[in-house]
C-alpha cells in the first residue's frame, strides 16, 4: 500500500513537472541502459499508457528525448522528433545535469531548438537528469 502511494506521488510530480496527463500518448527517443527508468515508469503512470518507441507511426502529445554529449547533432534529432508531434505538442530534452557525464549546456539546447524551429519554454529537474520543454513556435513551421 505504502509503495502504491510512492510510486503514485512520483507519477504525479513527474507528471505535474512534465506537465503530462492521462490519456496522453508519449513517445520516447533515445533511451540506452544510463537513463533513469523510473522516470520513464512515473510517465507510463501519468499517462496511463506504456511510452511508444522510437518507430511509432503514432501521432503523440509529446516527446521524451533522452540526449548526451557526443549523441550527435541534436537540431536533426529535433527535426526527427517534431515529425510525430501533435501541433500544440512539446518535446522534452532529458539531458544529465551539470557535473555528470555527457551533461549538454543549455545554450546547446536553446541554439538547437531555434534552428529547428522550436522555444524552449520550461525546464525541470528529475534526479539526476535535467529536462527542456520545447515547443514549435506557432509562426513558423521548422526547417527541413
């Protein structure tokens, strides 16, 4: 009972920081044995759904892209990532924070998302991970 109630409690604080809700559907890019899986679950618990993998033919709500030093460029990971999501979605940019291995600065991820067409609009701390919330910019569709 006690776990039940931990595991709720996470579910909603990810939930309420990621600004995710139940019956969204959410995919998940870039996921290698570093992240943290108990985020992954706390979304699943959220949404109310398993996260849908990089190959979905799904148009989701929103994206979690887990992303480090030395992935690659991040602006066509962006574009990648767009390519499902709804008009009004958002993708979220996990990335290890300041100290840890394959931490990525902000002025990265703020840079990359201008170039493929995206605002960052909200940052949020999970662990040992920090996430950008980047949304498309609604003047502007983003670049090929």
């Amino acid at each position: 009972m006690v776990a039940a109630a931990n595991q709720q409690g996470e579910a909603d604080q990810v939930s309420g920081q990621l600004e995710l809700a139940e019956g969204m559907l959410v995919q998940e890019v870039g996921w290698d044995s570093d992240c943290d899986e108990s985020i992954s679950e706390a979304v699943e618990d959220a949404v109310g759904s398993e996260l849908l993998e990089e190959d979905t033919d799904e148009v989701v709500d929103a994206v979690l892209l887990w992303w480090r030093d030395g992935d690659g460029d991040l602006v066509d990971r962006l574009m990648d990532a767009v390519t499902p999501l709804t008009d009004d979605g958002s993708v979220w940019v996990l990335t290890p924070k300041t100290g840890l291995g394959g931490h990525v600065e902000p002025a990265v991820i703020a840079e990359s998302a201008q170039t493929a067409g995206m605002l960052q609009t909200r940052t949020a701390a999970l662990g040992d991970w920090a996430g950008s919330r980047l949304t498309l910019r609604k003047n502007s569709a983003p670049r090929k």
